[in-house]
C-alpha cells in the first residue's frame, strides 16, 4: 500500500482559491485538506470542499458516454462509445459548419476556474471553427468594468492586509458564506478593535456578526455612496493634498455630490438620515487619523440595472479620502488583473474569424430566436461545458423552451446529470480537479496555483482539453496548437515579459503548489492607477466616449416600487436570490450531506409582509411575476428588510418539489455597462399555497 500526497488547489468559482492537500492511498484520494501553510487556506476550507472526495466518488457520476433516448429534459440516455461520440458531434457540427459555423455557440462559465479546463483549448477549438462567441458576463462583467473606469485595473487591496484595518465597510457580500478565508481576517481585525460594518439588503449570516448592519434598498448603493461623498466634502474629512495628486475631476464631482445630500439617500435607499451622515463620518474620520479603512465590494450589489455605476462609485471614496495611502486602505472587488495571463498563448485568438456575439444572460430568448440579418443564423448547436445554463440562466421558463428544441444538437460535458444535461442529445464525463493538471490564477488573493491530478480519471471520463483535441483531429483541424499537452499549455499561461508577472519554472510550481505575486503593499499609495490618466478618475472622459455619465450618478433599478409604479402595483416585493451558505452556484447541491444540510428551497420573508399575505413560518409560498412562478417554504424572520424576500439559491430545478428555482422569475434585462445580467433586479408577488 502507498499513501502520498499531492498539491492541488481548489477549482470552484470563489475568490478563497484554496492550497489543497490529497490524501491518496494505493490511487483512491481518501481526504482532501486544506494546506496549513498557505497563508490563505490556512489549513482551513469551507464545508463543501472539504468534501471534495464524496463529489469525486459520488455514486452518481457520470463515467461514461451518453446518447439521448427520451424527449429533451427527460434525461433518458443509453450508454454509447467515445468514437461514436465523438464521430456524432464532428458530423453534426461539421454539417451546421458547412452552412454557417456561426450557428455553434459554446456555452461555458466557471465550473473550473483553472486556466486549462477553462478556455484554452476550448477557445482554440472555436476560433479554427469559426463559432459565434460567447460574451461570458453573468457573474462579474458589470462591477469590473464600473471599477476599471474608476481604477484602471481590477487590482486592489490585498487579502492579506484586512486584519489590519481599523474600519472595514463588506459592501453588498457574504464572505462567511463566499470568502471565507478574507472574513477570517476581517474577524482578526475586529479582535483587534475595528470596527465591521455591513452594507447589505439582508442580513446575512455575515451581517449578523458586524457590529453595525446597512440594510439598503437593492439597487440603491450609488445612491448610498454618493451621500458619502456629499458629507465627505460637506464636513472637509477628505484628503486634499492626495485629491489633487493623484485624482482627476475632484471640481465636477463636489458639485455631483452635492447634489445627493442624505435626506434624498435616506429615502431613496429606505434607510435613516442619521446612517448615512455616521457612516461617512465614521469612513472619513478614520481615513484620516491615518487608520486603515477597508471597502470589500463584492458583486452582489451589481447585479441590477446600475451595477456597473454602482462599484464606479463606490471605488472613488477610497482616493476621496486617501485610504489608498495605508496597506490596510483602499479596496478589493477583484485581484484577477494582477495576474498577466498570456491569453494569445492560451487561448489562440489570431485564430480566430470574425463572428458575432451572444450573450450568455440572454440565453433564453437567444435560443429562441429565428434566423436575420440582425441576429445571423438560428442557434443550431450548443456545446455546454463548466456551466449549468438550465439552473443559473436567468428567465429560466424561456431556457427550458429553448433547450427543448428538437432541431437544436446540443453537448454537455458534465460530472453529473444535471438540469441542463437533462436536455443533451449527447452527455460526455468530465474528469474532477482530482483528475486533471491545471493552472490557476485567483481574484481573491495574490497566489498563482498549480494543481496536479492526484488520480487517475474514473471510469471513461476525460478532461476538457482531451475533449476538444479528439473533436479538432476527428474534424481536420491541423494547427500544432491542437497537439499542445496541459502541462505545456499550463507552462504558457502567464506573460513572462510583464514586469509584475511571476517568472516561474512549471514543474518547480508543481512542487511548490502555489507562489505569491511580487506587488507593493499598498498599490496607489503614490498614485500610479492603470487609467488613461494615471490617476483615480471622479471624472472619466472614456466613459463619456463610451456613452455613460462621466461622473458618479445614481441608476435606479428596473423594478422597484420607487421606479416602477406600475409594476410594483401588482408585484410589491423586490426580491434577490444570493448563494445559499452549503452550495457553490449550481454545483454541490447533489451532494446529500450538504443538500441535507441546507434543507429545502426557502424564503425569508419580512414579518408585516407576511401578515398581510396570512403567510406563516413553515408555509409552502408561491413566488410568481410575469415571466414565471416557483414554490418555497417560508421563513418567518426580519433577517430580509420590510418589502423584500430573499430565496437562497441556486437549486437544481429536478431537486426542488416543484421542479423550478427562482430563476423562473429573473429577468434577461442587463446592467448599464458590459452586459451583466440583473438577477437582483425583480419584483415579486408571494401567496399562499
């Protein structure tokens, strides 16, 4: 019997990116444990990948190839070869090809975060192809680009400096659910006396530990950081001296912001004058006493009509005040663009002809659309990997109808049978993180990750990379980049010649399983923003170019009671749907013990709402709009504020009692900047069953 041990680094959709460690004994991984001596893991992960091994060896992983039997959605399949397989897709899309290769659209997200599985040979494959390309916005698109305009890069505050701060604002988050690792630190800090506030419309599990909880009106945070900025100025608790260094349009923006003062923000955000004027205070005042005052944003808070706008404003106050000057200062919405991936060499887009793009969040209606000079082709083939577009696409009834297409051939590379795979003509097994070499970037700490296979892949599964190497030969692509192995496609994954690129050996990584970035302790200390300026921009002359407002505004939501009287008339409830604690998106909610653990698909529904509907706690509710209904047990509870409710998200659909989740009633409208998808942005009616 041998037992190792192999370094592998987690590959789900969260900022935490932890260092694992495998247990592998005579080739069956036994445990999986976080690395001690990351100084982010910290020995330490979150209850569903501390389970990784029960999702590897689930019973009910597919190992096989599959061919569709049954009706679209009736998941019936027979068990067929990989030649026949992978002869079937080469024909059928070669076919679509022939016509107009712009009919294929792949359709991926974040199942695995690692630069390999993701979109490398994947993207080669498209591009040699000629396939329409997917906009991938459904996640972070709107809040990154609000922030860029503001900061130049999505760069910021390092992770590991928060346990230093005297003032930490979780801006629209829940990192006890989300970010572990970072609300380790957080609560490191507030031993040492900070002070954590929490600006959010629910309050979550991480709300309830801060000493004070902001529960704004969803889509109101450009409103609420406008008002800081209004009383910033208003009392002179900014820092001139780093205003008129390192920031531009300071002039405009005192006359935007005295436009918002907090009597307006109160109501518009339906919180107190007295929050608004303390919080600023609170924020400035400790800017200057040269304390660190830390701002997490998270994407929640972007996912409404203004979203982007709203990071863009919020990004300001840290240069406003200039927080940037301490390590423990400033902001962190995203670390990604620290990393200088090499994406030519990743992802070959001089291969690339060119074709149009399809937005992910409009999947539904895309799907279902006819051919037209506007549009181009029909959508006749879906290839699905790292996604679950059935369960976390928006306006789900319209994705179902649309996967429901006869005439449509879709693939799904998957690990289990989940609702999309449900709808597949063809189902391929994925091989897990445990399975395959990877290389991972982050976008919550500043470490580069190697992961290396600690087994060897179960049953027929193959990886991603393999997938696409079979279907390009089968296929007739000859391009040497087809032949790349992972550990070479690994190896090119960062840009040497970047300055603040990490110059590395792969198969030293491989050992070593993780090496921190070489980047200064506090970023725009001395100014030095990526913007077209070089400075932090109140106003931003590329956004007026770009159509937007040049300087910090407000947005107000589609649906909401204050924008949208009408529809508010018959759908009173705003309502949001963030990440129940035991699952990851769609992912781990097949597996029993944390399914167990979460229970049954609920909503926390505010008191005097639910008298006025005869709701009780333990009722089954209906939740419905016009674009469709989902069913839910009621909580009883003042955790989501008067007028909203909260359904923790995301169920597979074939798991709820109804067989629906609550992107039935999301809708496909998206943000103001870079196409994001407005999950938080919807009005509801609830009743009684």
């Amino acid at each position: 019997m041998t037992i190792t041990t192999v370094r592998a680094v987690c590959p789900h959709d969260c900022p935490d990116t932890c260092a694992l460690l495998v247990t592998v004994d005579d080739g069956v991984a036994t445990a999986v444990r976080g690395d001690p001596d990351h100084p982010t893991t910290a020995g330490v992960l979150c209850t569903k990948v501390a389970r990784y091994t029960e999702r590897t060896y689930h019973a009910d992983r597919l190992l096989h190839p599959l061919k569709r039997i049954g009706k679209k959605g009736e998941g019936k399949f027979v068990r067929i070869s990989w030649d026949e397989a992978i002869d079937t897709i080469a024909s059928r899309l070669g076919a679509i090809a022939a016509t107009d290769p712009q009919a294929i659209l792949p359709y991926s997200y974040a199942g695995t975060m690692g630069l390999v599985q993701g979109e490398s040979m994947a993207s080669r494959f498209f591009n040699v192809l000629g396939a329409s390309q997917l906009e991938r916005t459904i996640c972070a698109a709107a809040g990154g680009a609000g922030y860029k305009y503001t900061i130049g890069q999505r760069v910021g505050t390092d992770p590991e400096q928060f346990q230093n701060a005297k003032l930490i604002l979780i801006w629209g988050g829940n990192p006890i659910a989300s970010n572990l690792h970072l609300w380790m630190r957080v609560q490191e800090a507030k031993r040492q006396g900070a002070k954590i506030i929490a600006i959010d419309p629910y309050r979550s599990l991480t709300a309830e530990k801060c000493q004070q909880h902001i529960a704004l009106l969803p889509g109101t945070d450009a409103a609420l950081a406008l008002g800081m900025m209004h009383v910033l100025i208003a009392d002179d608790l900014i820092d001139h001296d780093y205003i008129a260094r390192h920031t531009t349009g300071f002039e405009q923006l005192k006359v935007r912001a005295a436009e918002w003062p907090p009597e307006k923000v109160a109501t518009t955000c339906g919180i107190s004058v007295d929050e608004v004027i303390t919080l600023a205070r609170d924020y400035g005042q400790a800017a200057l006493r040269g304390e660190g005052v830390a701002i997490r944003v998270n994407y929640g808070l972007q996912r409404v009509h203004g979203g982007g706008m709203a990071v863009r404003n919020i990004a300001c106050l840290p240069a406003l005040v200039g927080a940037w000057r301490q390590a423990a200062g400033g902001i962190l919405l995203s670390t990604s663009d620290s990393f200088a991936k090499n994406k030519q060499a990743l992802e070959r887009p001089d291969l690339a002809k060119p074709v149009r793009s399809i937005n992910m969040s409009t999947i539904g209606d895309d799907l279902l659309r006819e051919a037209s000079p506007e549009f181009g082709p029909k959508i006749a083939a879906l290839i699905v990997y790292n996604s679950n577009p059935v369960a976390v696409a928006p306006e789900s009834g319209k994705v179902m109808q649309g996967f429901a297409r006869e005439d449509l051939f879709t693939v799904v590379l998957e690990h289990f049978q989940t609702d999309t795979a449900d709808y597949a003509d063809i189902v391929l097994p994925a091989t897990t993180q445990l399975e395959h070499v990877d290389i991972h970037s982050t976008y919550g700490h500043l470490y580069m990750m190697a992961n290396n296979a600690a087994i060897a892949p179960l049953g027929e599964a193959k990886p991603n990379t393999e997938f696409f190497r079979l279907l390009a030969a089968r296929m007739g692509f000859d391009d040497p980049c087809f032949r790349d192995s992972d550990g070479t496609i690994a190896a090119s994954a960062f840009d040497s010649s970047n300055p603040r690129a990490i110059h590395f050996d792969w198969d030293s990584l491989k050992r070593t399983g993780w090496q921190k970035l070489v980047v200064p302790d506090a970023p725009f200390a001395d100014g030095g923003f990526k913007t077209p300026s070089g400075k932090c921009e109140f106003y931003s002359a590329q956004m007026l170019a770009d159509g937007f407002d040049p300087l910090p505004t407000y947005i107000a939501p589609y649906e909401s009671v204050a924008s949208n009287a009408a529809l508010a008339s018959k759908y009173p409830l705003a309502m949001i749907s963030p990440p129940a604690r035991n699952f990851l998106n769609s992912s781990f909610v097949n597996v029993a013990s944390l399914r167990a653990t979460e229970g049954e698909p609920h909503l926390d529904i505010h008191p005097d709402d639910a008298a006025s509907r005869r709701i009780g706690s333990g009722d089954t509710v209906r939740i419905f709009n016009g674009r469709g209904s989902f069913e839910a047990k009621a909580r009883v509870t003042d955790r989501a504020r008067k007028g909203l409710v909260v359904g923790l998200s995301i169920w597979w659909k074939k798991m709820a009692a109804d067989g629906k989740n609550a992107n039935e009633v999301t809708g496909q409208r998206l943000t103001d900047m870079a196409g994001g998808p407005t999950f938080y942005d919807v009005l509801v009616e609830v009743e009684k069953k």
